[in-house]
C-alpha cells in the first residue's frame, strides 16, 4: 500500500448519522460530506440534514445536535460529576 494513501486514509471518518462503512474525508465536496462545526466530526450531507436542531449553549443560534458532540459533553459531565465525589473521599480519609 502506497504511504500517500495509508496516511490519508487514517484521516478519514465514518459517517456519525448511519455509521456505514463509508470512509468519508473532510475536504470532499460538501454535497457529500458535512462537518460539525463543533467537533469536526463527518457526516454524508443528507444525514447530518437530518440531524435535529437546537440552540446552543449561549441561546443565540441553532446548530444541529450532533452524537459525537453529546458524547462528548456526556464524558465531561460525568467527569465533572465524579471529580467532587473523589475530593470527598480524600478528605475523609485524611480525617
């Protein structure tokens, strides 16, 4: 395998709307592929069209509500969640 090749195919992604197994690259034409303006993540254009809308964070514009976004607030919410938990259990156990 050329190196060209197996460098840029490790750029490529799957589609977070239908999870084919369609490498989809960034810099294709974006009647085929649309990118999260968050996360960067790729979709095909028609299944990210289809992803719903929400506002944003600061309520001021819609995007559409991504799985790769959410996966990664979830992360950090429960990151968030278990950091305050854990400090407890030091100070209990300095006690």
């Amino acid at each position: 395998m050329d190196f060209a090749f197996q460098h840029c195919h490790r750029l490529g992604h799957i589609c977070e709307g239908c999870h084919s197994d369609d490498v989809l690259f960034p810099f294709q034409p974006a009647s085929d592929v649309s990118q999260c303006e968050q996360c960067k993540a790729c979709f095909h254009t028609p299944c990210y069209e289809n992803l719903p809308l929400v506002m944003d964070a600061d309520g001021d514009d819609e995007r559409r509500k991504c799985s790769k976004c959410e996966r990664i607030r979830a992360v950090r919410e429960a990151r968030r969640r278990a950091l305050p938990h854990e400090e407890e259990e030091e100070e209990e156990g300095n006690d």
